[in-house]
C-alpha cells in the first residue's frame, strides 16, 4: 500500500507531501489542485509505461505545466537551483521517484519532450543510501541483482525513456520487475461519458471483463463478469439499494451483450440507452468497484458527477466495499460523499484519510490545516 505521496514543481502543486491510507478522500474548492494531484498520479502510473514523457509533452511541455510561482515565495521571485517536476511515492515495501528537467538545447523538433534527469527505486517508506534498488543518473542505470550484487549500465537509456519500461529484467532487476507491474495494475477512472453516444449505452459483443474498460463501453460485460465470477450478492444489494426493488439482466444476441434494468411497475426492462445520465454512472462505478480483479491502486475523479444526492450514500457503500480489497483515492467536490465515506468506514479495519487541499496567499496547493513541514510524512528526492 501507498502511504506517501510527493509531488514538486506540478502546477500549484509547488510541493505536497501527503499522507495516504487505505481510503483517501481528498476534497477542495475549484481552483485548489486537485485535478492536478489527480494528474499527478496518472503521471506517476504513465512512468511505469514509458508514457510520461509523451503526456507531458502533450500538455505544452515542461513550461506549461510546472508550477509558475517562485521556489520561496515568501522570499520574493527567483530559483537558486535547477528546474524539475518531480513525483514520487512510498510504501512499507517500495519508494519511487522521478526528477524530469528541461532537455539540453539541440536542434531537434521535439524540444517540447523533457528529459528524465533522475529515477530512483528503495525498498521501505524512506529514501536512505542503504535502501536504493535502482538508481538512474541521465543515461547511466545501477539495478540490484538477484545476488545481491549491483549490475551498472553506462549511456544505454534515452533521455526520454524510463528505466522503469527500459530495465525491469527479471535476472538483473526483479525489484524494478515486481514494482513496475504493480504500478501497472493501477487503475483511474475520470469523467467516463453517460451522455447520449456514450460508448456504455450501446451493445457491444461481450467477452468474460474482470476490469471495465476506461470508456465504460463493456459495462454489460463487466457486470455479467460479476455475476459469475465475483459478488454477486454485493452486486445485487448495490442495484437494489440505489434504486429500491430493481434488477438487472444482461441479454446476449449473436454474443452481443445489452444490458437491462428491471423496475418495479414496467413491462419491460430498460435498456442503457434509455437509463439517465446519473443511473448509468451509478452502475459504471458499481461495476468499476466491484471488479473481481482489485488493482494495487484504484482512483477516481469527482465519481459523484450526475449523480443525484441520494444515491451518495449508496456510493459511499460501494467504494467501502472496494477498499476492503484494494487501496482507494477518492478526488471529490462533495463533501457530503466525504462525510458519509467517513461514517461508513466507523468500526471497520481501516478508516478514511479526508485530506482538504486550499491555496495559500501565494497560490500554492497546501493541505488543510498543516502547521508546517513536521505535519507531514519524511521524504528526501534522489539528487541528480
């Protein structure tokens, strides 16, 4: 599990160390980071995939997207070292962090692209010499082998690949294996569409689906995969619960899959494409919480989007629900879903962790209520 989160130079996200638990809950006003905390961990998961570069790249480059503000604003405007976006989190089991920086002038079209400056691997909660698994300083790479020996490798790695997609061999890398694929399996949903020529609205051809897809377009798929392989009875409790005396059926034609909702008073069930916005999205997060293959880490952005104010106490139940399987972030405007997270979570093993995000005079992301720099978890990033 993920118990700290680093972030520096992303946006208003100057620098923000925070605490994570089984449940997160983060919550602010618009304008306050928290699509960029959001973002931040897509990026940490794109790294994984030899992706963050290119997403980096696409959203302007480094000059777009790092924090535009002074490094001590207190101080007045000015930097006394070199510019970086660094991201980086830690566990009981691993840490990692990566430092991206400006690439060196060249006549390339592709000056857009930042390089990866520095990429280190721990074992354990904090960075310490004696914990480093994986080091990587510009194009040179360190791994711990198997044995216990270190394996160097000199100018092999491009600017813009991570030793994270680039290194992780299984003989000479195994740590750098086991956390690139546990980053891997992290799993975001943002914003999936119920609107009119919403992918999940229309039938598809229906394969066994343990994970729905990010567009939602296998979601009959996705719940008949619950049905028989997962919780049933959670599935059906989350249906009924939401929308009182209702069921679902999925029906299959020529193997393409439509999914129905049984109401009390109708001839006939409702297909997907005539269910409202916010019941459709009710039943995408039932099928993405209830996925009978739990990621390390699930994230969702702003779940409560259409989503009438009564059915909130019915998603609190389901990401509850999840979180007994996996690690949870919930990024949220509501804080109506917040407080029922916390009341749902009261007497089980593990509790919610509602973290506020609010600016300061300055414009930069801080969490709410922080006294100062003791308030949060240690951290150190690798040096370049």
């Amino acid at each position: 599990m993920i118990t700290t989160l680093a972030i520096e130079n992303y946006r208003s996200l100057s620098r923000l160390i925070m605490p994570l638990e089984r449940l997160t809950v983060v919550t602010g006003a618009n304008g306050t980071g928290k699509s960029s905390l959001y973002r931040a961990l897509r990026l940490l998961a794109d790294a994984a995939r030899g992706e963050a570069v290119a997403a980096l790249a696409r959203d302007g480059g480094l000059r777009s997207t790092l924090w535009a503000g002074a490094e001590n604003p207190a101080q007045g405007a000015g930097r006394s070292g070199p510019v970086g976006l660094r991201l980086g989190f830690a566990g009981d089991e691993f840490g990692y962090a990566v430092d991206f920086g400006h690439p060196v002038p060249a006549r390339s079209l592709f000056d857009l692209d930042p390089e990866i400056k520095a990429e280190t691997t721990w074992a354990g909660p904090v960075l310490r010499p004696a914990a480093v698994l994986s080091e990587r300083k510009g194009p040179a790479v360190r791994t711990l082998t198997a044995d216990g020996g270190w394996h160097r490798s000199a100018g092999e790695l491009r600017p813009y690949d991570s030793m994270l997609s680039e290194f992780a061999d299984p003989r000479l890398a195994p740590d750098l294996l086991r956390l690139r694929e546990r980053i891997r399996s992290w799993r975001f949903y943002d914003h999936v569409r119920t609107d009119a020529g919403a992918p999940a609205r229309a039938a598809r051809v229906g394969t066994r689906t343990p994970v729905l897809g990010h567009d939602g377009a296998d979601l009959a798929a996705a719940l008949q995969t619950i049905r028989e392989v997962g919780d049933a009875k959670a599935l059906e409790e989350a249906v009924d619960g939401a929308f009182p005396g209702s069921r679902l059926s999925v029906d299959s034609q020529s193997g393409r899959f439509e999914l129905g909702l049984h109401q009390p008073g109708l001839m006939r069930p409702l297909s997907a494409a005539e269910l409202s916005d916010g019941t459709l999205r009710y039943l995408l997060w039932t099928a993405a919480l209830l996925t009978p293959r739990p990621p390390a880490l699930l994230v969702l952005n702003e779940p409560e989007a259409s989503l009438h104010p009564e059915l909130l106490p019915r998603l609190a139940d389901l990401i509850v629900t999840g979180a007994q399987e996996t690690q949870i972030v919930v990024v949220t405007h509501a804080k109506e879903l917040a407080g029922e997270l916390a009341r749902r979570s009261a007497g089980r093993p593990f509790g919610v962790n509602a973290t506020e995000l609010v600016k300061d005079e300055y414009g930069q992301t801080e969490v709410a209520g922080r006294e100062g720099p003791l308030d949060q978890p240690p951290w150190h990033w690798p040096k370049r």
